[in-house]
C-alpha cells in the first residue's frame, strides 16, 4: 500500500488544501470549540482520506485531543461540523451514535486499561458487550489480536503489572478488539524507551494496512510520525497552521514547521511567556 | 479474588445479615409470640383500666398467659370492657378474679388472673364475673385526706 | 459595608450552589434508576460491588456494634440504677440500638469506609479515562460502573445495620448479665416485651435502607464528578465522607420526627 507519495499530493504546503473528497472518511469542516469562554478550536478544516493514517501535530494544549473528542460524539462543536463517512456526528441520535461508536477504536492516552481487569478481559471486554459470541470464540479472538500485539503470554496479567510499552500495546489491541473502521491514536508514544516507540509505530501502520482501517494520531513525536503516516496536519493556538505529507513537510520551509520538526526553542511559538518588558520588571524593586 | 470466592462470601453475607434481622425481629422483638398460638377469648368489665392498654400482659403469678385483645367502653353501665385472649394450654375456673396490676411504681399496666377453687373453668366467650380496677393514684390520695379529714373531724 | 455584601453574595452563592447541587443529585438518581435494568442484567456487577461495600465492612461495623452495646450497656446501668430500673435493662439497649445507633452509626461508618472507597475508585477511573474509554466502546458507564455501585450500598446497609445492633445486644448482654449481675431473665423478658417488630424494628430498617441510599449515591456522584487529577479525586473523597454524614444525621431528624408522630401511640 502507498505510504507517501499520491497522485494528489504534489502542490505546496497550504492549510487550506483539501485531499480528494470522494476518498474521506472523517471530515471536519469549519469547526469550533470553546470550553464556556476559552476557545480551543477556531475554524479546523480537515479531511482524513479512508485506510490513511493521519497525523495531527502540535504543541501540549492546542487542541489535538479535542479534536478526536469530537470526532468520537464526546463533544458537539460550537460552530460547524464533524462528519463521518458522510454523517455528522452531533446530529446523530444517541442510539445511533453507539453504533457508530462501535465502528470505532480509540486508545487512550496512557492506555485507560481497566484495572481490575485482566488483560485477556479487557480485551474481551467490547466482544463481550456488544457481540453474542460464544465464550469459546472469544477466546480465539482475543488470543488472535493479543498474539497481533505480541503479548500473547500477558493474557492472565493485570494491567497493574505491565510495563507502559507492554501496557500501550495490550490497548491497542483493545482497540481493535472489534476490528474497527477507524482507530483514534491519542499520544501512542507518550512516555515509551525507544524500543517499544518503534514498536508501538509499527504497529499501528501494519494493523492500519492489513486491517484496511483509517487511523488518527494525535501526537507530539516528530520523528516516529514522519516515519509511518501517510499524511499530517499542524495544529497551534486552535488553527490549522501547516499540512503535507512526510516528504513535503520535510522539504518545507514554514517557519512554524520547521519550528517543531527541528525543535528550536523559538519562533512562530514563542519561548517567553507574555511579561512586561524585562528591564522595568527587574527597576521595578528599586524604587 | 476470582468470582467464585466472591459470591461465596457475598452469599454469606448476605445470609447472615438476614440471619441477623430475624434475630432482632425473634429474640429481640416479639414476632412470634402468643399471637400464633391457639387462644380463646374472656371478657371482663371494670371500672377503671387506669394505664391498661391493647397488647398489655395478662399474667397469672407473673407468667404471661395471654393478651388484651380490645378495650372498649360499655355505653350503658360506662364501665370498661376488656377483651383478653388467653393461651388454651391454661384453663382458669369460673370464679377467676381478674384485677388491674402495675409491676413496680412505675413498671407497664397488666391484667393478674387469680384462680378460685370452682370446678368449672372459663370457656370462650365467657365473663369474669369478679373483677378489681385499677388503683388510681390520686384517688388513693384523695381518699386518703378525705379520712385523715373525717378522723379530725370525729376526734372533735 | 462591601465586605458584608461580598460576604452575602458568597451565602448566596454557597445555598444555591447547594441547591443546584440537589437538583444535580437528583436527576443522577434518575439516570442510575433508568440504567438499572441494564446493570441487573450483569448481577454479578453487582454482587462483586456487595462483596466489596458490605463483606470487606463487616469488621468495623460488627467490632464497632459490639463496643457501643458495651458502653450502651455501662451507661444504662448507671442511670437506670438511680429510678431502681434496671431490669429495664435489656430495652434500652436493644430499642436504642434498633432505632436509632445501628442505622446511624452503621451508616456514619459505612460512609468512611465504603463511600469514600467507592468515591476514590470511581474518580481515579475518571482521572485514568477508564470511564471515557468506556464511553468511546459504547458502554454506558452509569450502567457498568455506577449503578452496580450504588445498588450494592442499598443493600448493604440494612443488612449491615441489623448485624451492628445485634452485635450491640449482645455486648450488652455480655456486659449487662455476665459482668454487672443483671438477670438474664429480665434482660431478654424486659427486652421481647418492649420491643415491637412494627414499629421499632421496621422503622429501624427503613432508616437504615434510606441511608444506604443517600450515602451511596453521594458517593457515586462525587466519583463521577470528580476532577480528573489526584487532588481532584482526594477532595472528592473528603467530600463524600462530610457531606453523607450530615445527610445521614439531617435525614434521621426528619424520618425519626415523621415516625414519632405517626406512632405516637
């Protein structure tokens, strides 16, 4: 399957460009979010092509979270709309918004594993309430994604005695415990040694690729992002700033860009907190 | 914990605080008392119950053998007629003096049986013929002065 | 004269807050009642939710039952004494504990230790996203989480409060006949007489049922309602404990007034 390179993603980087609409999945058009008065989204516009992996960048606190939140139903938006395959999520009836729920795969961050669960059940866990299937078949089941994974052998082990790659990986596969239309990644990679990074990577490309799904990765790792999605929109102060695929984003030249993948302490996003200037401060104890 | 130890130790949770309520409802309260043990009733009338009330005692030499069923007031001799339900294991005779009793100065009002010597003993329905009200206080008290009153009055 | 204002409106706002809070309250009962078929359908929930709010509280309520008999049984004694009473005995202990000290105290304890237990679970799950992530697998959390929860209080309680006061009794008991001289006659004879299962005992459980009530779904709400970080969940803790245990003492002012005057006689 293609990773970088379509026939439609030559042109420069520009916020404001849209991938090939026929092909969406996930559409936000226009959005906005405020929590009461402080507004966290203003104007997203976004598309998330079927069986891509999309990656949304941005520093801590810019709204990457909020935007799965309200791709998920979890929020309804102040302005504009939030479609999926066509349907717009906050105009969905509750019944009808749990079933498209069940479409769906979202892993946390840090994982939100039940902890008075097992492994084994709380992979079992969306089987067991929202399907009929036999105990035996479940089993199979959640042996076969533990296995995708590779933590077969953790299956009787509490979420309390696993370490936080192993601890990633097993929500994953909760995550595609119901083989999903499209999984949400909210930061994968968060706190990780290298080692599980690049594994918790791999697999979230592989399962997207041999499970056909659409994936979202919100995160803040440049350089695990660069190496498996297919595409990725850069969000600050509640606006799109900066979009392309891995190659162009390399290539690009957008000061906020190059900001966050080079990881220089100043620029678009400033480094000192907004303070009186400096001098006045330090005089102001003298008098 | 696996399941089934849980539900083990809820089961027996559960039983014993069951356990525990009819306890209290058996040992501790009166569930089971007299009222499900075959009973007849007697009647008797007095002037005067004093502090007697439904449910009070009826004891015969202390023993409870019975309750007061009713308590109501005859409109033509004004007197008080009480309803008493009796245990059938005791038998009393016809002649039987029921009096109005309270256990201690201060303890709860009850009904003492004395038996008499007569052949026949009481059936259900029947009255008690002899019968001795309840001391009232305050007339003991009036009574009382009344005399000291007319032993003044005649020493004179 | 603004500091009086400024400390009018915070009255203000603290009573209706408060009462904003009771309508709050109230539609989360409406909403865990509405759920509860859905949770009665997994029983087991609930079975493991009683085995966690009431066997696990067994210890502190049966020792706690037996040491306010014991003491009830002491003080008793000594004022009984004083009128010649006290072959009363038994009654006294066993009436103040049926209405009033096994539904109270029983629920005072059963508020710190299972409420504040349930109020922590449930709010470190919210700050662990367990409960978003649960709702993103479109399961209801107030159907899994919640109810089972709250369930498992109401029926805990009573049987909690029945096995407070008989352990009560029986401290009483060991104190009152064994050590102090009482007869044991007396004790048990006073006692079957003076208390009535309708109305000591019911209203005793009936008490106890409404407090189970009302402490398990302060408890639950102030989980759920929690901030999601560790002061957040800790604060909610505190909370459950205070506010269940005023609600506790509040409620058994106004049920015991409501049942003195209906049974007076």
């Amino acid at each position: 399957m293609p990773v970088a390179a379509t026939a439609d993603s030559h042109a420069s980087l520009s916020p404001t460009r849209r991938l090939n609409p026929a092909a969406a999945a996930i559409e936000l058009a226009d959005v906005s979010f405020a929590y009461d008065t402080r507004p966290i989204l203003r104007g997203i516009t976004m598309t998330v092509p079927r069986g891509k992996i999309v990656a949304i960048m941005g520093a801590s606190g810019s709204g990457k979270t909020t935007i799965l939140r309200l791709i998920g139903g979890q929020l309804k938006p102040k302005k504009g709309k939030v479609l999926v395959g066509g349907q717009s999520v906050s105009d969905l009836e509750p019944d009808a918004l749990y079933a498209l729920r069940r479409k769906f795969g979202m892993l946390f961050q840090f994982g939100a594993l039940f902890t008075d669960m097992t492994v084994f059940e709380n992979i079992a866990f969306p089987m067991r309430e929202h399907t009929d299937l036999p105990e035996s078949m479940i089993r199979d089941l959640v042996l076969m994604k533990l296995n995708a994974v590779g933590l077969r052998g953790a299956a009787q082990l509490m979420p309390s005695e696993l370490s936080g790659g192993m601890g990633r990986r097993v929500a994953l596969a909760r995550a595609i415990a119901l083989d999903p239309m499209l999984v949400m990644y909210d930061e994968p990679f968060a706190g990780l040694d290298p080692i599980s990074l690049a594994i918790v990577g791999q697999l979230i490309r592989r399962l997207n690729d041999a499970l056909g799904i659409t994936s979202i990765v919100v995160t803040h790792d440049v350089y695990e992002s660069l190496k498996i999605v297919d595409y990725l929109y850069f969000v600050s102060e509640g606006k799109i700033v900066a979009s392309g695929t891995p190659d162009e984003v390399r290539a690009s030249s957008d000061p906020f860009v190059r900001q966050f993948v080079d990881g220089q302490p100043d620029g678009p996003v400033r480094f000192h907190y907004p303070a009186p200037p400096y001098h006045k401060a330090l005089l102001a104890d003298v008098e | 914990m696996n399941r089934a130890a849980i539900d083990l130790w809820v089961g027996v949770f559960v039983a014993v605080g069951l356990g525990a309520i009819l306890f209290l409802a058996l040992k501790v309260g009166n569930l089971l008392t007299l009222d499900q043990t075959p009973s007849y009733h007697v009647e008797a009338s007095f002037d005067n119950i004093g502090g007697l009330k439904v449910r009070s005692p009826v004891k015969a030499a202390g023993v409870v053998v019975g309750r007061v069923e009713s308590i109501r007031l005859d409109p033509k001799t004004y007197a008080a007629m009480v309803t008493m339900r009796i245990d059938r294991d005791y038998s009393f005779s016809k002649d039987t003096i029921a009096s109005i009793n309270t256990s201690g100065l201060l303890g709860e009002v009850y009904v003492g049986l004395d038996a008499g010597g007569d052949a026949a003993m009481l059936n259900d329905g029947d009255r008690i013929a002899k019968t001795q009200s309840a001391v009232v206080i305050e007339k003991l008290i009036s009574q009382f002065l009344f005399d000291k009153a007319a032993q003044g009055g005649a020493g004179k | 004269m603004s500091d009086l204002a400024l400390a009018l409106r915070r009255l203000g706002g603290t009573v209706t807050g408060g009462v904003a809070r009771l309508g709050y309250m109230a539609r989360f009962l409406g909403a865990i009642l509405w759920y509860t078929p859905m949770a009665l359908r997994r029983l087991h929930l609930t079975v493991r939710e009683i085995y966690f709010s009431g066997v696990l509280s067994l210890v502190i309520i049966l020792m706690s039952g037996l040491f306010v008999g014991m003491v009830l049984s002491l003080q008793g004694y000594e004022v009984l004494r004083r009128y010649s009473a006290q072959e009363q005995l038994g009654i006294v202990v066993a009436l103040s504990l049926v209405k009033e000290l096994g539904p109270v105290i029983g629920g005072l304890l059963f508020a710190s230790r299972a409420g504040s237990a349930i109020t922590a679970e449930i709010g470190l799950m919210k700050a662990t996203e367990q409960l978003s992530a649960m709702e993103m697998m479109a399961v209801d959390p107030i159907a899994r989480v919640v109810a089972p929860r709250f369930w498992a209080g109401v029926i805990s309680m009573p049987l909690l409060a029945a096995l407070f006061s008989a352990f009560g009794i029986f401290g009483g008991y060991l104190i009152g006949v064994r050590v102090i001289g009482i007869d044991a006659g007396a004790f048990w004879g006073q006692m079957q007489a003076g208390v009535k299962v309708w109305p000591d005992i019911t209203n005793g459980i009936i008490k106890s049922i409404v407090f189970g009530a009302a402490v398990s779904l302060i408890a639950v709400l102030e989980g759920y309602d929690a901030k999601p970080t560790a002061e957040g969940v800790s604060s909610a803790t505190t909370r459950t404990v205070v506010v269940s245990s005023l609600a506790i003492l509040a409620l058994d002012f106004v049920l015991t007034v409501f049942m003195f005057r209906g049974v007076g006689l």
